[in-house]
C-alpha cells in the first residue's frame, strides 16, 4: 500500500531527503497523486522504514544509516539536484559523496545515466557558497585523475569511457558543464 521499496530505492540514490520530495518524486513516478497526498504518503512509508531500521529521521528529514549529513543547505541543493536527474526517467545510478582516495577529492556526486544503448557519465557539483578556486582544485584533481575511468567503470559496472563534470550554483570552472543546460541536452539525445 505504501509502497515502501520504491520509497527506499529512491532514498538509496538520494541518500538524504525529505517527505516533501520523496513525494514529489513519487507522484511524478505515477505512485500517489500530487500534492497533500504524495507528502502524506511518502511521510508514512519514510516512518515504517524508520521503524525497520533501514533508514534514520532527523529533524525534518530521512538519511541512509551510513550518512551522517544534517541535510543543511549544501545537501539540500544536492538533492534538489539529483531528484532533477531521477526526474529524466532514465536508468540511473548515483554515488553520493564518495570519497576518491587516490586523489584526496569527495565529488558532490557521481552519475551514471542510461537510455538503450547510450550511457553518460558525471561527477555533480553543487557550487553555491564555495571558493571558485575550491571548484577549480576538484575539477583538475578529477581530470588529471590517471586511474578515473577504471574507477567509475569499477563503481557503476560498466566499462566507462570517458565522465563529464557539471556544475549547479553561482561559480562555474573551465572545462564544466552547467547543470540545467546539460540536464536539458540530456533530455535530447
């Protein structure tokens, strides 16, 4: 009735989330009606997942046991971000704040889109309140990456030939994409 894995296969992508875009996200799969009742219904089965102890409840927000954020501004915008990808409808895996320790470097995201037979790949970043030189230090950590491709191929199981780097916020860097612009290029191929 509620249903919950759908509700948990979202929060396993988005990692940190609230009711309200659980919701959204829910109702724009075709599972509730928009509105009061997607917040509603998301709102119970989030709660009977809380209770199974497979996801924990902060306050005004939902988080995977393994995810320690307290869903602050930054993490808000990154899954505001993500739920825009989940929006595409395409097969998609993302790999939220993981950490690349051959090269010290935490993209806000890794993701992995498919449609039939075409692939993309990206390293999210959310940029509203950081250093443009903090931008660029990620950006020419992850392209002088040597060992990147095999990485990503490792992370998403696939063989990965080659990633982008998108930017969502108020700086950009050279060498990325700006996030609605490549969602909307996206959604045309």
């Amino acid at each position: 009735m509620a249903n919950e894995e759908a509700v948990m296969e979202l929060m396993n992508q988005l990692v940190i989330a609230d009711k309200h875009v659980i919701g959204d996200l829910m109702a724009h799969k075709g599972f509730w009606t928009a509105g009061v009742s997607a917040v509603n219904n998301s709102y119970k089965a989030l709660n009977t997942l809380v209770e199974a102890g497979r996801i924990e409840r902060g306050e005004g927000y939902y988080r995977l046991p393994s995810c320690k954020s307290e869903y602050k501004e930054h993490a808000q915008l990154l899954t505001k971000a993500l739920t825009e990808i989940l929006k595409l409808n395409l097969k998609t895996k993302i790999h939220r704040e993981i950490t690349l320790s051959d090269i010290g470097v935490r993209p806000d995201s890794l993701v992995f889109l498919k449609r039939e037979n075409k692939a993309i790949m990206f390293s999210l970043e959310i940029c509203n309140n950081e250093f443009p030189e903090f931008l660029v230090q990620k950006v020419n950590a992850l392209r002088g990456y040597d060992g990147a491709l095999q990485k990503f191929s490792h992370l998403f199981e696939t063989n990965i030939k080659s990633f982008d780097i998108v930017v969502s916020g108020d700086i950009t860097a050279d060498g990325t994409f700006e996030f609605k612009q490549y969602l909307e290029e996206v959604k045309n191929v």
